[in-house]
C-alpha cells in the first residue's frame, strides 16, 4: 500500500481534483493519471465495474500516480470490504443519512481499533502478506485510508450536524443530483431551495473543521472553491464533452 498523497493533500487544506469513472477501464485511469489530476473515483454504484476490473483500476491509478477511492454500491461491510481488499484507498459511500450509517462505514473501512474490517494477509491490499507484519499493515493501512460519505438526501441534511461529529469520516460529499431529486427538483440542483441546502452542509462540515466535497462541471468546482470544498471530481462524460466541444469551435469554419 502506497501513502495516500491525496488524502494529505486534503487534511492540509489543499484542493484534490478528481475524475469520476463508470465503465472498466484501466487505460482511462492511466490517462486521467497522465494528465495531472490527483484521484479517481472508480464508481461502482452506478458503472458497470465488476470487482476484477476494481482491481485493475488500482493497479492502473498506482502506476499512473493518482489515488484510487472507489464507490460501493450501497453501505455495507461486505461491499466496501471487498472494494477495499482489491486496494483502494478509501470509498465514498452513498445514502449516509444518519450518524449511525456514517459509523457503519468506517467500521467497514478501518481495523481494530477503529474499526471492524475483515484482517486478511492473501489480498492485494495487503501486498499479499508480503513487505510488512500484518499488525504494521492494519496501522498504516488505518492511516491512509479515506473515509467519504455521502449527503445526498434531505434526511441526511437534517440530521448534519450529528453526522459531522463521527469519529473516523474524513470527507462529507454533497450530492447535487440525488439530493435535488429527495427534495423534489430532480435534476436541478441550482434551484434556490437545493442550492442553499447544500450550502448550509458545507458551512456545517467547514465549522466542524473538516473537508468537504461535491462534483461538477468547471464553473460548479470554481463556485466550490470559493466555499472551501476541496474534496472534488468531474464525470469522465463531462470531461469528454467540454474538451469535444472547445475542439469542435476551435477546427469549425
């Protein structure tokens, strides 16, 4: 397990750029690599990524430099810990909704004594049992890994203040998609109502002293970074649309 520059980078206050990846591809986390951001989001709650592609991809994002945070496709112990297992270094897990759902995903990702992750020497995450003791790898591994979860719903935004205080959560991420449609504007997170929602959990996450996240395209991450979220990714799509449509205007008569 290498150290997770990204995760430094956050706890410093620095921004971390992400990509967000729905569909297996090492080839693509080897290009995001390439072109300087500092993560990847391979997201296996809404992709079509199987656990040997997950695998793949890490393999992909350490050789390339960039971290690999993965995406479980719901909360629980067995999903993450098998994204885990496969190397990832942390996960962003959806629907978090109450304090004891944030609890329940840090159980999953750390140790004892943080957590209750399943202790196996064979997986990859381990280095295979190789190049350190098993008690030395549970304490690093503890220390690097990342814990995101997701506030997407209105549930979770009434109950913020207790989610923030979780021991062990190092990233709150506002969801605007999921959380315009709980509140009934699906697709519209700029509407007033859903915009201010989201605003009042970044100043929430930002009084508490700890890192906030969303997504977006580049005037969404600039607005972001004016309320200090540092935690930020763009979907491969949207990438691929803005620099096709700045290539189309640029070689158009």
């Amino acid at each position: 397990m290498k150290p997770n520059l990204m995760k430094r980078k956050l706890l410093s206050g620095q921004p971390a750029f992400g990509v967000s990846v729905m569909f297996p591809s090492p080839h693509i986390v080897d290009i995001v690599g390439r072109l300087g951001f500092d993560w990847v989001l391979i997201d296996c709650e809404h992709g079509s990524i199987s656990l040997e592609s997950v695998e793949l991809m890490v393999m992909a994002a350490e050789a390339a430099g960039i971290t690999p945070i993965a995406r479980p496709p719901v909360n629980s112990f067995e999903a993450i810990g098998q994204l885990m297992d496969r190397g990832a270094m942390g996960v962003q897990v959806p629907h978090v909704n109450t304090a004891d759902d944030a609890e329940k995903a840090v159980e999953a990702v750390r140790y004892h004594p943080l957590g209750e992750r399943g202790l196996a020497a064979g997986v990859r995450s381990a280095s295979y049992g190789y190049g350190m003791s098993m008690s030395e790898y549970a304490e690093y591994s503890n220390a690097e890994t990342l814990v995101c979860v997701q506030i997407e719903e209105a549930e979770a935004v009434k109950n913020v203040e207790q989610i923030v205080r979780v021991e062990g959560v190092d990233v709150f991420f506002v969801g605007p998609s999921d959380l315009s449609q709980s509140m009934g504007y699906p697709g519209r997170p700029n509407t007033p109502v859903v915009r201010e929602a989201m605003d009042s959990v970044f100043a929430t996450v930002a009084s508490a002293g700890k890192v906030s996240g969303s997504a977006g395209g580049s005037d969404a991450m600039r607005r972001y970074l004016g309320q200090d979220v540092t935690y930020l990714y763009t979907h491969l799509t949207t990438l691929l649309s803005s620099a096709a449509s700045t290539f189309l205007d640029e070689v158009s008569l």
